[in-house]
C-alpha cells in the first residue's frame, strides 16, 4: 500500500536578504547640524549685506 503515495519534498525558501540601515554611515544628527549651519551662514552673509534684499 505504501507503493501507492507520492512523497513530496518541502520547498527551500531563500534566505532574506540583509536589512540595510536607512541612513548610512551618517549618524541621525548630522542633516540637522547642516541645516542650523546653512541657516547661521545665510544670517551673517546677509548681515554683511552680501546677499542683497532690504
């Protein structure tokens, strides 16, 4: 009787691929620091009446 049953074999699954971190090598407060830096530059290029306006 046991001539008649088919075996089946148990699919492999494929190993997930590895989780990359958002950000990169950058820590999280570094685009911060950029922007409060770009913004102080700006500041004092207008102070210094380089940049024009009123």
């Amino acid at each position: 009787m046991s001539d008649n049953v088919v075996k089946f074999r148990r699919i492999e699954k494929q190993p997930e691929p590895p989780v990359k971190k958002p950000r990169g090598p950058l820590p999280g407060w570094v685009p911060f620091v950029a922007l409060v830096a770009i913004a102080v530059a700006i500041y004092f290029i207008r102070q210094a009446g380089l940049l024009g306006g009123a």
